[in-house]
C-alpha cells in the first residue's frame, strides 16, 4: 500500500468513526459491501462540502492547519510534476500562492 492509499484509509477511518448513522447503516454488510457504502458516504460528503475528495481527505488526516496547508502544496506539487510542468506555472494557473 504506497502513502496516497495510506492517507485514504486513514481518512475514510476517521470519517467512519465520526459518523454514527453511517455506522448504524452499514450494520450486516459484508466488509466489501460496508468499504463501498462508506466510500460513497465520503465522497458524497466532499460534494456537499464543494470540495475534492483528496481535499477531504487531506484536511482529515491533517493535524493542525498548517499541516493541512503543507500537505495542500505537496499535492499540488505531485501533480505539476506529473504533468512536467513548471512549478511557478502551475501555481499561476491554479491561483496557488505560497
């Protein structure tokens, strides 16, 4: 399992146990069918919030907003790289300041 999934799980752990109907929901379900439910329930909740899923994910597993922020830019810097594109430029484009 790389970091990315790692954040994953942690934040759909953390949604989880944070959600008591969720929890009353998912009650029966096989694991498959519980992981998919609460899946759902968790990018459901990023819609609802206006935001992305890996957003959501990140300000979970988060501890404070600074590292929030820090991992927002380290995202962000995965994706320019990905994409090979210059790190000024990419901010520009996504109105990223640091």
């Amino acid at each position: 399992m790389n970091s990315d999934d790692l954040r994953r799980e942690l934040a759909l752990s953390k949604f989880f146990n944070g959600d008591s109907s969720l929890n009353d929901a998912v009650q029966g379900l096989s694991q498959d069918e519980k992981k998919l439910c609460i899946e759902s329930a968790f990018e459901q909740e990023a819609t609802r919030l206006g935001i992305e899923v890996w957003e959501l994910t990140l300000t979970l597993i988060s501890e404070s907003p600074e590292e929030l922020k820090y991992l927002i830019l380290e995202f962000h810097r995965e994706v320019a790289e990905m994409v090979e594109m210059d790190w000024k430029e990419y901010c520009k484009l996504n109105g990223i300041n640091e």
